[in-house]
C-alpha cells in the first residue's frame, strides 16, 4: 500500500525546490571544484576537503553530524535526525568522491568549474555522484520548508564508492547500527531519459580479470622468427575472441548465456542512442535478442584494457607478451564467484600453441535484485510519478554494480532499498563532458521530499 502525495504538496514542493535553483548551482560548483579522487596521488588533499565540505552542509540542516574515517583510508560523512516515536528511519546515500577526469584536453571546459551549456551543466562528478548529493540537500531543505517531517533520517555520504567503497563496507560490517533504517534511497542511478521517471531494481555484479599470455623470453626480430615463433599478441586475440560469437554475443564455457529479461524492454533505437553507436555498426546479438536481455538479464565481458606494444614505439619484432584486462558482468541468479571461475577455465581452454597463461581475478562482487513493492517503495514510485507529471514510474534494470547495495541487503534484509537518482543517459559519468541537467535535479528533489513528506505523516 502506497501512500500518494497530492497535487498541491507537489506544486509547492517544486516550487520550492525551483527556487532554490541557484543555491543548488553553487552547490554543485563547490563539489565539482574537488578533484575528489580516492586513493589517487595528488588527490588526498581534495577527497578530504569534499568531505569536510558535506559536514558543514549537512551541519547547515540541521543534522547531527559526525564523520568515520575507514580502512582504506576515505572518510564516511553521517547526519541523523532522530525519528518521533514510533516513525521509521529513512538512510539517504551518496558520495563525493570521482573517477579521474582524465586528459583535460578531451574537455571543452575545465573539468573542476561547474560550466552551464545549452540547460545542462557540466564538470566532473556533476552527475555521478555530486549531482545526486546536492539533490539530496535541495530536497532537504524543501522538507524542512514544508514544516519537516517526523521521519527518523540517515544521511550518509561516503568518499570511496568509485574505487570499490571497501571502507564503507568495512564500517557496515564493524557497526551496522550507524546504518539502520526501514527504507534506503540509493541516489546513484538515473533515469532512463531525461523526463521518464525511473527505478532501477536490479544491478549486475562481476569481477575483474586480469589475463596474461607469454609465449617467448623475449621478442625476436620478425623477418627472422616470424611466422614460426608464436606471437603472444596473436595468441590473446585468439584466446579473447573466443568470447564472442559470430554475433557478438558474449560466451562462456559452462555458463547459459541466453538469459531473457522479464521487465519494461529497453528499445533498440534508445540504446543505440544511449551508446552512442556509430551509424551502421551493428547492436550486438541477432534480431531475436532484445538489448534488455543483453545489458541486464545476461553475463558480459568487456575488454577493458589490451597492453602490448604501443604503435608509435613498434619495431619488427615478434612479441613475447600480451595483457587484457576484463571486466566481467553478472545478472542477478549468478554467482559472482563461479562465474569468474568458469570463465578463468574458458580462457585456459581457449589459449593456443601452448602458450603461458595467467589469470588474476579480483574484485568479486555479487549482482543485486531488489523488491519494489513494498509499501515505501510504493510510494516513491508515487512521488516520482506525481514530481514528473506522469501516471507511471519506468522500472528497469542496470548493468553497473554498487557494492553497497548487496552489503545492505545482507544487513538489513527487511529494509526496503531504492535505486534511483539523476544520471539518466545524457549524464555520459565517468567520460570527458559529464554532464546533468538541472530540471532533472528539480524533479527528483521535488519527488524525494515528497516521499519523506508522505512517508513522514
């Protein structure tokens, strides 16, 4: 059973919230200014300064604020608000730490200066994850407007989530009390376009893999060895190409790969949009198999990375060795582990002329499948409908993963958890011009306040 807000509290709500447009800006600029990467040299002054600024903000609303530094060295920012007897708790989650901006040359503008072009903003972390921050202070602050809500509130906001959120997972298992809630609103996805009201409800797990062929001491002058001595490089393009079939779909010895997705479709023209996939180069997979099916319902791997000889340094020689990186992704209803296990024994099967295999696997984590209708959930697909001007709130799948998610499950297996946020596809996070669109800010603010209004009643 839901509970809906009405028309006028979702007028005044984002009315409040649209208000406050240049106040998000500002914050926003403030977060995007800190080149915010965990555990990256150079980066350990600005990662830290984010996170003090999130303690003066969440210390500005009110909240009661502490932070926790963690084992792998990030710290973890907490506000809480104490629940009215008998109210239930609500965790709100985020993180201000980035991925590296890469070569500043690939921007059109600074990466670190929040720069407004055609109604979007632009600047590293504007989306993924800072975008989705200030939306939670907007939202905030749209509730205390109304008059608060007696909801007990976590607000949690980590520094390391794109390097793995070991530490915050670490400070989950040693006092999960600091996490405790009935519903848990996960502001780290998006929608499936701007304007389309989105829950995602179910997130891909993986691993990473990296593999290594060595067939030679040491390379040997090609117009003398070459053509009889076994080319590494040759050899790990066998071996990766085995990974595909003459589709493209993505195979693994012992592993069903054919995996149909049950929920809303994901259409053809929208991902070939979304991925920005050049004219006349095919979707993978036959006409039979659905881009849903694909990207959420079945495994994947991604040639991440392929080391060899750089072709500005190349010289007439026969290669002794190669190395790709892989990034393997599971649907929910696989394990993680005996995934990455199998594929490990494909690619051992695969390698030819005998040539050296190693195969190092880490970063195992389980895919996550969450249920949305219960109660709380129920009645944020409500909200978000009511803030879009919708009857319908999209549900979709992803196929990202966010550790956190499964840790939480595993914690507090009756707490209802969302996925949801503000980086629909235009968002491109993690690419050079990561960008958002303020309206989508507004909107989800707009429905959060909403939820924590009507949750709160």
């Amino acid at each position: 059973m839901s509970l809906s807000p009405n028309a006028s509290d979702i007028n005044r709500l984002h009315d409040h919230v649209e208000g406050q447009r240049d106040r998000i800006f500002a914050d926003l600029a403030a977060l995007v200014s800190f080149n915010s990467v965990h555990a990256e040299p150079g980066c350990e002054a600005d990662n830290a300064a984010a996170a003090t600024w999130v303690e003066g903000a969440l210390t500005e609303l009110g909240l009661t604020v502490h932070t926790h530094p963690t084992v792998d060295g990030s710290t973890a920012v907490i506000g809480r608000q104490e629940p009215a007897e008998g109210m239930p708790t609500v965790l709100l989650y985020s993180h201000y730490d980035v991925v590296p901006a890469g070569d500043p040359a690939r921007w059109t503008a600074d990466p670190f200066t929040l720069t407004e072009r055609e109604g979007r903003w632009y600047g590293r972390g504007a989306a993924d994850c800072k975008g989705n921050l200030a939306m939670h202070l907007a939202a905030l602050r749209a509730v205390e407007a109304a008059g608060g809500t007696g909801l007990g509130l976590i607000v949690l906001v980590e520094g390391s989530e794109e390097r793995g959120g070991a530490g915050l997972e670490a400070l989950l298992a040693d006092d999960p009390e600091l996490f405790r809630a009935d519903a848990i609103l996960i502001a780290d996805s998006g929608n499936v376009a701007v304007g389309v009201p989105t829950l995602t409800t179910m997130l891909r797990g993986g691993a990473q893999l990296t593999v290594t062929v060595d067939t030679l001491r040491a390379p040997q002058h090609s117009g003398l060895f070459g053509g009889a001595a076994p080319d590494a490089v040759a050899a790990l393009v066998r071996i990766l190409d085995s990974l595909r079939d003459e589709h493209g779909r993505t195979v693994i010895d012992g592993v069903d790969c054919t995996g149909t997705w049950v929920g809303e479709p994901y259409d053809r023209a929208d991902f070939r949009r979304d991925a920005g996939i050049l004219d006349g180069v095919e979707i993978m997979g036959t006409d039979a198999d659905e881009a849903a099916d694909m990207v959420w319902a079945r495994p994947a791997v991604t040639i991440t990375g392929f080391t060899s000889t750089p072709v500005a340094e190349a010289v007439n020689a026969v290669p002794a060795t190669a190395a790709a990186q892989l990034n393997l992704r599971v649907p929910p209803g696989m394990d993680a582990a005996d995934v990455a296990k199998r594929l490990e024994g494909h690619l051992k099967a695969h390698t030819p002329w005998g040539a050296r295999l190693t195969v190092e696997t880490g970063d195992v984590n389980n895919p996550f499948a969450t249920d949305i209708s219960g109660p709380a959930l129920a009645t944020l697909r409500d909200c978000l409908a009511a803030a879009y001007g919708t009857e319908h709130t999209t549900t979709v799948g992803s196929g990202g993963s966010i550790p956190l998610t499964l840790a939480l499950r595993e914690q507090f297996p009756d707490a209802e958890i969302a996925l949801f946020g503000v980086e629909e596809p235009q968002t491109t996070i993690h690419s050079p011009d990561e960008s958002v669109s303020p309206e989508e800010i507004v909107r989800i603010a707009t429905a959060e306040a909403a939820f924590l209004q009507v949750w709160g009643r």
